[in-house]
DNA sequence: GTAACGTACAACAACATGGTTGTACGTCAG
DNA sequence: CTGACGTACAACCATGTTGTTGTACGTTAC
C-alpha cells in the first residue's frame, strides 16, 4: 500500500494541475504548512480543522483535496486520521518553478522538449 | 537586459491564490514557458494562440489570467499585444515552496534568513 | 477608403469549486 | 450496551472556470 515513489522529478501534466489547483487556496496552504512543520507527530483531521472558522466537512475535503495532489498522506490511528505532509510533492513544484526561472536565465534546460518546437516558425 | 526590479518578497494571499491558480491549466504553463524561453522579444496574443487547439478568446483569456496573477506583462506595439514573462512572479512562488521545504525540515520560518541563503547547499 | 489583422469583451453552456447541513458508521470510554 | 468522538460522504446552493461564438474597434496593408 505504500507506493514507493521514489523522488520523482517528472510530473504528468493533471499532477501538475492537481498540485497548484490544491495550492491555490490559503486554507489548503495554511494545512500544508501546519503539517509540514509537524511532521513528526503529524495532526488529526479535526484538531486542524479546529483553527479554521468553517465546517469539519469543509476542512476535511481540503485536506482531500491536499492528499489527491500528493501534497500530504493520511494514516490511519484508532478512530483518527493523521495527517502529516509529503514534502517531496512539494519539492516536485518547486523545482518545476525554478526550471521555469532557469529558462528565462537563458539556460535551457529539459524545456526544450516541452517546447518542441524551434522558434522562429511564427511571426 | 536583467531587470533589477523591487523583488517583494512578501505576497498576500490573494496574490498567491491567483498565481497557483494560474498555474493549475498546462495551457497556461506552456504559455508561460514559451514567453519566458523567449524573454527578450515576447510574444504576441495570437502568435501565443496559433500553438493550441482552441479559439483565440480562449488563449486571450488564458493569458488574461496570467497577467492578473503577475505571472506576465502585456505590451502594446502596434496592432499588437506583446507578452513577456514576469520572472519575479516565478521567483516568489518558487520562494513560497523553498519555505514550505525549510519548515519541514524543522528550520525555524525566519525568512529573511531562507531569503537571503545563497543557491546551491541543497542535497 | 477598404479589407484584413489583432485584440477586447459580452453572452452562453457545461462543469468544477467551496461552502453548508444531514446522515452513517467505526472506534473509544463509561 | 450506550453515548460521544472522529471520520466519510451525499445532497444542495452559490459562484467561478473554461470553453464556445459573435460583435466591436483600432491598426496596418493595399
């Protein structure tokens, strides 16, 4: 059950949307922060949804949001579902980001092939 | 050409919602790209547009959306709308997601300190 | 001037999102 | 067992998103 993924840097293009459509929204970030800076002990579902001034529900399909994008991981203790991040999506995101910065720099890096195409053939 | 703009670094919540949620469409990432592997002429709308299978509106809107979110600038020449990347934009997300990776490694959230951490003693 | 080009925007339909409440069900405490 | 807790999920509503087409308007080419 623990799928064993082992650092991947190549995002399909739905993961990548999944990642910043869950990352656009201040209550899914304010999770992945509070997770992330507890990711020893991680936290249940409802003592975060504590914090927030919105239904359990409400926070409950955030946090499901956060874990179809692979931003965070459920397991299950007792009655309770803890929550704990998964940094290595976050990772994923960044370096994406930082490829786009490389970009600009003029390096090319493996964009190329995203591109596909040389310039030029356009206006 | 390097554009020694302000560099805030400080971004409000709703400015990051617009920027991950721009960044959620694989159209609009490819957009981007394309506009920011070609930094020094940009591009215009419709030779932006001419690359997908869909209506022009629909790339204009698309490209609407990234300008909303900072993530491009539009320039008038002519006839023409040019497009350039923003990679400040690029740069203060990519910096969102280095904190969220400093968190989880338990480094307290002093961000001035993250910021000003020179490149490369990632391993 | 006229025609074509590039852009802007409104109206519309289909679907997704983000909140609510209500119900159901397994687990823990008594 | 019973009741409270934690979770899951469905139904519903309001709003936003993403595509479409159609219209309008300034700019460039002829």
């Amino acid at each position: 059950m623990v799928v064993r993924q082992q650092e991947r840097t190549e995002l399909d293009d739905r993961e990548v949307d999944r990642i910043f459509q869950a990352l656009a929204d201040s209550t899914r970030r304010d999770v992945v922060v509070r997770v992330l800076g507890d990711s020893e002990r991680g936290q249940s579902v409802s003592s975060l949804a504590s914090h927030y001034a919105m239904s359990f529900a409400a926070v409950q399909r955030h946090v499901a949001v956060l874990e179809r994008a692979g931003l965070v991981r459920k397991e299950r203790r007792g009655r309770e579902q803890i929550v704990r991040g998964d940094v290595t999506t976050v990772r994923a995101a960044a370096r994406l980001l930082a490829e786009y910065e490389e970009l600009w720099r003029g390096r090319v890096t493996r964009m190329e092939q995203i591109l596909a195409e040389p310039e030029g053939d356009d206006s």
